[in-house]
C-alpha cells in the first residue's frame, strides 16, 4: 500500500497527488496535520533517510522557531521530538510504500524512477 503523506495545500504534495492519480498509482493520502503523526512512523522514514532531509529549513515553519529551538535540533531523536510537535516542519511529500525506501520531494522524473522498479 502506497501513503502520502503532507498537507493538502502544499504545492509539492498537490503535484505529487495529480501525478500519481495520473499514472493511475493507487495511494492513500495522510494528512499529517489533521490526522497527526506517531513516533513509530518518523523513526520509520529516519531508517532510510537522515532527519537532515526530513526537516525542512527553508520552510515557514522552521524560520518561525525560536533560535535557540533551531540550535537545539542536532540529532535523529531532537529531530523527531520537532517533528511530532510541528509536523508541517517536515519536508513534502513523504512517499511511502513505493519500492523498498520512502521518499521525500516530488518530481516527475524522480518518481517515474520509483514507479519503474
């Protein structure tokens, strides 16, 4: 089963959902702000990828913390403890399911590549 996961009024993740509604890829989309995220599922995406892809900090969200929050973030486990508190700091999409890694970002090629395998 192919999740996800973002914010519906992100521009990525719009892209991405047409994109994948195109090709005809079955998926489920998780709001991660209205439908929440677990520590289960981050330690999951922190497996394949590095909390350094998965916080976003060039996003609204990350340039509205604190300095002294942002200096804090250095490690998987502070990284995650951010994420859950304010999932929408977390890069869009992630993409789940899809081949044996998830995914963060869209771009058609890229995902063509995903799709392929």
């Amino acid at each position: 089963m192919i999740t996800l996961y973002g914010i519906p009024n992100c521009d990525t993740v719009k892209k991405a959902r047409v994109w994948l509604a195109d090709q005809q890829h079955e998926f489920t989309f998780h709001d991660f702000k209205k439908q929440g995220l677990d520590a289960q599922t981050v330690s999951g995406w922190l497996q394949t990828l590095g909390w350094e892809v998965l916080v976003n900090k060039k996003g609204t969200t990350w340039r509205g913390l604190p300095d002294e929050r942002k200096a804090a973030v250095t490690d998987a486990a502070s990284a995650t403890a951010l994420m859950l508190e304010f999932p929408s700091v977390i890069k869009r999409p992630v993409l789940q399911g899809a081949g044996s890694a998830c995914h963060v970002g869209f771009s058609p090629d890229a995902y063509r590549q995903i799709f392929s395998k």
